[in-house]
C-alpha cells in the first residue's frame, strides 16, 4: 500500500462528513493523524478508512 498523504494535505472522510475539512498533521506507516474543523485530532487507520484529498 502507498501512502498518499503528506502534511499539510485537506482532506474529508467520507464516512464522516459531518467531520469537516481536515488537515494531515502526521503519517506514521498505516496511522494518519488529521485535525478536523468539527471534532479536532483524529488517528485514522488508512488499511480500514480512505480519506478523500480535496
């Protein structure tokens, strides 16, 4: 699996949109961290979730 995400990228889960617009902090192999507009730092599991760059 390639990693596509750098920091700095916006990104939306599109399970959660309700999550808002999110900004890649940090990516540690498979974990993405994302501060998102609604609901602040999340740790996503980018094997189990793909987030949408925007």
């Amino acid at each position: 699996m390639f990693v596509e995400y750098e920091p700095g990228d916006k990104v939306i889960n599109p399970s959660k949109k309700d999550w808002g617009i999110g900004q890649v902090q940090s990516i540690i192999k498979y974990k993405v961290t994302v501060n998102f507009e609604n609901v602040g730092k999340k740790v996503i599991d980018i094997r189990n979730l793909e987030l949408e760059k925007i």
